[in-house]
C-alpha cells in the first residue's frame, strides 16, 4: 500500500462496500480481477448490515416471539406479560451485526479483495481521493459506484436525534417511546412501527396517500392494514405533518388532511418517507458521471454510466431500492467486466414487506396489468381451508397467481401472511423459468404447508373448482 501523496493504483475500484459494493467485488475477485473497495464505515456491509436489514429482521424477530407468545393464550399456553432487557436486546441485534461483517471481512481476505477506509470523492475520470484514510488518492482503470442511499427528510420535521428520528435511530433502540409518530406508512414505518408497538409503545401512522403500502396490491395490504390496526393506535392515511412545535415532555404535532389523528402529542417521531441516492455527495461531475430525475445516477442496459470506465449499482441507479437488487447487479456486472456474456435483465425482482402478516410479491400484479390495460388470468385463494395456516391460528393470509391467459405462464405471485417472504422464492422461481400453471400444480408440494397452496391456485388455474380444502 502506498500512503501520501503518490496514488495508490488499481484495476477496479469499488466506491461503497454495501450488498451491491461487496458483491461485485467478491465475483470480481474470483474472476481474477485485481479489486479494492473504498468504504467508509468501519466494515463492510452497508446500509443494509449495519443500519438495514439486518438490525431491523433481528428486532421484528423478536417483535415476532411476543406477539407469538401472546396469541398462545388462546391454545392454553401462558407466558405472562413479557419484560425486556433493551441493553440486552441490542447487544444480541450488535453480536448478528458483528457476526456477518467479520464473515464479509474474512470473504474479502480470502478472496485477496483489498479494503481500504475512507471517504472517495472523484478527482477525475481516474482518480478518488479519499478523505478519513489512509490513503490519499487512488488510480482507478475501472471503477463501480455503489454507494446506496440515505433517508428523505422533510423540511418541517428537522432532525432530532431524540424525538425527531430517522430509521438508524429507530434501529438504535435507545428507549422505547411511550408513544410514537410514525410519518410515513411504507416498508420502514410499518416495520419499524411494528416493532416499536411490541415493545409497547402506543403507534400512530400517517401516510399522505389512500393506503399503506400504496402501490402494493390491495388484496395482499388488507389483512395487514386490519391486523396493524389492532396493533398500532391509529392509521391516518391521506394525511400529512404540517408542523411540530417542542413541548415539555415531546412534540406536538399539527396534521391536516382527511383523517387527522386523535393524539396530537407524542414522545418521538419515526420520519420514514422514502430514501434518496447518496449521489449528491461524491463529486461525480469531475468524472463526468450524469444524474437522471430525483438524483439517481444514469446508466445503460450495461449499468455502465456516463462515463464508459465507470459502471453503477445497487440504491444509487434506482428503484427498486433492495439489497438483493443490489447484490444481482453486483454479481452480473462483475461477469461482464470479465468478460462474460451477462446483463441484468431479471423477469421479476421479488419484494418482501417484513410486517406480521408479511406481505411478499414478484412479477406482474392484478393491478399493474390492469393500469397498463394488459388481458391477465387471476386465481386466489384465502388461506382459511389450509390446515397448517389454522394449526398455527393464522388463517388471514391469501395467495395470489397472475398468469397469461392464453398460455397460463405465470407473470406474478402475490403473498399475504407468516412466511410470506420464504415462500415467494417459489413465484420467483416459476416467472424466471417462464413457467406455467401446470408447471406449479404438477410440482409436488408438501403437506400441510401453506406452500401447497402456490399448487392449488396454480390446480385452479388449470381447472376450475378442481381443489379441496387440506
Ligand atoms: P448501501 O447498502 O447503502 O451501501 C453503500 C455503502 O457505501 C455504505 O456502506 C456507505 O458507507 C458507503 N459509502 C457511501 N458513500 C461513500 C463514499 N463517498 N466513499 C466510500 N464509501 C461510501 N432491503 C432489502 O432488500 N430487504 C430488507 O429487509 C431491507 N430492510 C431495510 C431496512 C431499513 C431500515 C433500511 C434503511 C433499508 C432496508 N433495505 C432493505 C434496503 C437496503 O438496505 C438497500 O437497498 C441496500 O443496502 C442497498 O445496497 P447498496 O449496496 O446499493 O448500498
Ligand atoms: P417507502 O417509499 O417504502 O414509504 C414511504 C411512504 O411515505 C410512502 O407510502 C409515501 O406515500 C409516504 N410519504 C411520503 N411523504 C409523506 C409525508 N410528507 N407525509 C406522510 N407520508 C408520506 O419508504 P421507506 O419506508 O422510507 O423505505 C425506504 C426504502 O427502503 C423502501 O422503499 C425500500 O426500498 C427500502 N426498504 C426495504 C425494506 C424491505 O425490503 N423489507 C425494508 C425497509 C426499507
């Protein structure tokens, strides 16, 4: 390693060591490719490992055994009413945390990917310097911009780092808020209020639009929206946050719109209304790299940008904005730059909502093909005949499939309820392979899963009226 002022030369430089950042670099890597990752948290993982995902699955996990505990009443098992141990809770979310970074960390060592700390702003078309390192400049002849996204923030609620938060905030666990705001009724206010409601607090959510989740099939939100409306205080949709003034012991705070929440003043407030590209903050004019609408860096079929020795992935190029968006792009980028005949063009890139029911699709949905005034066939089923769904009293969810209507191939599957997110592999699997409906109902699932239920809509495709309760 060369420090000061001479640069330090590699032949792909990876800006941002995230899922997409760490990706690339690992395939890179096995493709012989001499890599370095600048990164300037302390590890690798990004958003996703430190401040994402991860912390946030480990927390809903547990949010998971309580409710699970308290719904056993029903089946006579009593556990009384749980106590928690915050310190202890976020010292087992920190050992997961740690667990993987030190496991990406020794994939890196392994894989002879240097890492190096620090802060890259473009000098030019072949250079970073760095800021925070070691390491003052460095020499790229290829280079890949992944440096992910940060949370929107709203001019009327400036942060705070006690009662104005922000997901990282959130994550944190410094306390549990007797009662939270949560602005914005997406994937980070509902599960992060979902976690917060758990532990206790009283939860309001506003969202601006019609519906949580908007945008998400309406069938796969309603048994959410019912069972979060037992669990949070209230959900105001169609409002919004007109203004918070400092009171003695929190905020109040002003709303308008159709459905303007009871409570007015709350102990602290989750802002959770979207991210935006980190793309503002590392010089990319210098590189001659372009932007597109909201800030997101332009790039081709190639992910190459503006620039052609400079490629980008992951947050910063777009929606949709997760990690496994991130780690595909990586992968498949890393192949062509080896040469490889690859391009990232996925049938469906899978999402999964991570609240209790879980909310999982892939593919075109019902109204999405109806927007675009495309001829689709629908099949659903509701879970309440499934006989492991009852076994576990979670009969609320459904399965959807939306298929070609002449060819019955599978364009998307929709799913509500536990294990949402397991099984939509599934759906992903079939639309990838350009499978059709019989490819799924001949497919042996099985029993009692709720999985065989993917089986009996794709059997309902096929032939009407043809299944039975299980
Ligand atoms: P990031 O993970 O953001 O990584 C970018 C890295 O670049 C960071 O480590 C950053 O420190 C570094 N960096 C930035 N600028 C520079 C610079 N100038 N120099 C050097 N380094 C730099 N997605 C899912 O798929 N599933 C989930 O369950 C999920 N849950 C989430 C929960 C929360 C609370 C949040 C906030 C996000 C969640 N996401 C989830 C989204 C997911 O985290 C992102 O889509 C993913 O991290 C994007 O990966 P990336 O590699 O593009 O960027
Ligand atoms: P989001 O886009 O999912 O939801 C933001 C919500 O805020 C929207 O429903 C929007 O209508 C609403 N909103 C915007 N402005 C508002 C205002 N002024 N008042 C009230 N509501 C307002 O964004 P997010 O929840 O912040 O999450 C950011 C991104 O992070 C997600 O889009 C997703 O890409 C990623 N993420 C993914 C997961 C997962 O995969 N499970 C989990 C968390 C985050």
């Amino acid at each position: 390693m060369v420090v000061g002022e001479f640069a330090h030369e590699t032949d792909l430089l990876i800006i941002g060591g995230g899922p997409g950042g760490y990706s690339a670099a690992f395939k890179a890597a096995g493709h012989g490719i001499q890599t370095t990752i600048v990164e300037s948290m302390d590890a690798l993982g990004g958003i996703c490992l430190h401040r994402g995902c991860i912390p946030s699955k480990t927390l809903l996990y547990m949010a998971d055994l309580i409710d699970a505990a308290g719904s056993a009443e029903q089946m006579g098992i009593s556990f009384g009413r749980p106590t928690f141990d915050l310190a202890k809770i976020n010292e087992w979310k920190q050992k997961v945390i740690d667990r993987l970074a030190r496991g990406l960390g020794a994939v890196a060592k392994k894989l002879k990917v240097e890492v190096i700390k620090g802060k890259a702003d473009f000098e030019d078309s072949r250079h970073v310097v760095l800021e925070d390192s070691e390491v003052k400049r460095i020499r790229f002849k290829r280079a890949i911009i992944a440096t992910g996204s940060r949370p929107v923030e709203l001019k009327d609620l400036p942060l705070d780092n006690d009662r104005v938060i922000h997901s990282s905030g959130a994550l944190r666990l410094d306390r549990v808020p007797k009662s939270l705001l949560v602005v914005g009724g997406g994937y980070i206010g509902l599960e992060l209020g979902s976690v917060a409601a758990e532990l206790g607090s009283k939860v309001t959510v506003v969202e601006m639009l019609g519906s949580i989740l908007p945008g998400v099939d309406a069938d796969l939100v309603k048994p959410l929206a019912k069972r979060l409306g037992n669990l949070f205080e209230q959900i105001s949709v169609e409002t919004k946050v007109t203004g918070i003034k400092k009171a003695k012991n929190g905020v109040d705070v002003s709303f308008e719109g159709k459905n303007v929440p009871e409570r007015k003043a709350f102990d602290q407030i989750l802002v959770a209304v979207g991210r935006r590209p980190n793309s503002d903050l590392l010089n990319l004019a210098a590189a001659n790299v372009e932007t597109r609408e909201r800030g997101f860096i332009k790039v081709d079929a190639n992910l190459r940008t503006t620039n052609p020795r400079i490629w980008a992935i992951g947050d910063i190029i777009g929606e949709p904005m997760l990690a496994h968006k991130a780690m595909a792009e990586g992968r498949v980028l890393a192949d062509a730059l080896a040469g490889k005949p690859a391009v990232f063009d996925p049938r469906c890139i899978p999402a999964v909502v991570y609240t209790d029911p879980e909310i999982a699709w892939a593919g075109v949905m019902e109204h999405e093909a109806k927007a675009a005034n495309r001829n689709v066939a629908v099949k659903k089923m509701q879970w309440l005949a499934s006989g492991r769904a009852m076994s576990m009293g979670r009969t609320e969810g459904l399965t959807k499939v939306v298929c070609d209507p002449e060819t019955q191939q599978v364009l998307g599957v929709g799913l509500v309820g536990v294990h949402a997110g397991e099984m939509i592999a599934e759906g992903v699997l079939a639309i990838e392979m350009g499978a059709v409906a019989a490819d799924i109902a001949l497919s042996i699932h099985p029993h009692p899963t709720i999985s065989e239920l993917m089986g009996e809509v794709a059997e309902q495709m096929m032939t009407p009226g043809a299944t039975a309760p299980h």
